[in-house]
C-alpha cells in the first residue's frame, strides 16, 4: 500500500516511529526481517495506531495540536481503517489477493464485482 504522505504529518508520525521498531525487536528478534523492509515496518506500524481507537484517537490529537490539518489527518488515516476493515471481516479484492499472496481460505467475500456486456 504505497501513499503519499505530507512533510509534516511525516515528520510528527516518525518522531515515534523508531521508537515503535526499537520495542518491536526488543519483544522478539525475529521480527528483524520484517523491519528492514521499511515499507512494511511503517505499513505495521500505522496499523498498530489504528487497531486501537483510543491509540488513534490520541494520536490525531497529538497531530491536530502540532498544527497537522485535520482534512490531511482523515484522508492519510482513512486508507489504514479501511484496511484495518478489510482485514477484521476478511474482504478482498482479487487484486489484493494477489498482490498481499492471501490465502483463500482467508477470505470471507470479494469486493470485486464483475459484469458482464
């Protein structure tokens, strides 16, 4: 999932991103594959914000306070909700499936429609 992510909400986000990594690793070495991959490491990290509402909560807070608009805020923190969604009822686009080498036995329904002319 590849997003473009504004300067200062970039800026804010990383200031505990490394910190995130840091105490990732600290539980369990094994990780340290998944952590090399930077895309990945903060693919999970923003996940790990948004799978707990009072996490996410706090953190918008912190990013409004620190002059981060609150437009911005929703549309970079609408794409890991719903993805967050996605994962929890197990709804994937053929696509996805694909492209994240999901199991099918690991989806409940696709969101891919298809018609016929």
């Amino acid at each position: 999932m590849e997003i473009i992510l504004n300067c200062d909400l970039e800026y804010e986000l990383k200031k505990k991103f490394k910190k995130f990594k840091s105490m990732m690793l600290d539980l369990d070495e094994k990780n340290i594959d998944i952590f090399e991959d930077e895309d990945k490491a903060w693919n999970l990290y923003m996940l790990s914000i948004v799978w707990n509402n009072d996490t996410m909560v706090k953190c918008i807070k912190k990013l409004i306070k620190n002059g981060i608009s609150k437009k911005l805020i929703n549309d970079y923190f609408k794409n890991f909700i719903k993805m967050k969604y996605k994962m929890q009822n197990k709804i994937w686009s053929f696509n996805e499936i694909q492209e994240y080498n999901i199991d099918f036995d690991d989806v409940k329904k696709t969101s891919t429609t298809m018609a016929f002319f």
